[in-house]
C-alpha cells in the first residue's frame, strides 16, 4: 500500500469515528430526556396513588360508619318491635 491509501484510509476511518461519536452523544441526550420523563412520571404515578389513597380511606370510614348506624337502627327497630309484639298479645 502507498502513503496515499493509507492516508485515505485512515481519512475515512477517522471521518467514520467521528460520526460514531457524534451519534452516541446524541444518543446519551437522548438517554437523559428519557430519564427526566420517566422521574416525572414516575412522581405523577406517586401522587396519583396518594391521593386516591386518602379518597379510598374516606370511602372506607364513611362505608363502616354507615354499617355501624344501620347496626344501631336495626337494634332499637328490634327493641320497638319486642314492645310491640308485647302489646299485640
């Protein structure tokens, strides 16, 4: 091989190099966008749990409130209707 091949060779070689590292500093700008998308979704997700979190609580408290007063009333209609059979006879 003549100076002259290898000149170009190495030429191409070095051209093909710095397009290679152009593309993976492309591709870690890239990697970095990724990476704050997923964290903000991933903060969007936690917030989101928490809050329908307390939500579910509230409906919870509020379902077992509602059987303890229906507990309550189903109590004293059974006191009234012992009264009343009472009577009745």
């Amino acid at each position: 091989m003549d100076n002259e091949k290898i000149f170009n060779l190495m030429e191409k070689m070095y051209s093909e190099f710095t397009e290679f590292k152009s593309e993976v500093k492309d591709l870690k700008t890239e990697v970095k966008g990724l990476k704050t998308e997923v964290s903000d979704i991933k903060k969007t997700v936690i917030k989101i749990e928490n809050d329908h979190g307390q939500k579910l609580d509230a409906l919870f408290d509020g379902y077992k409130q509602n059987s303890e007063k229906l507990n309550e009333i189903e109590e004293e209609v059974k006191k009234h209707e012992e009264v009343i059979i009472r009577r009745v006879k």
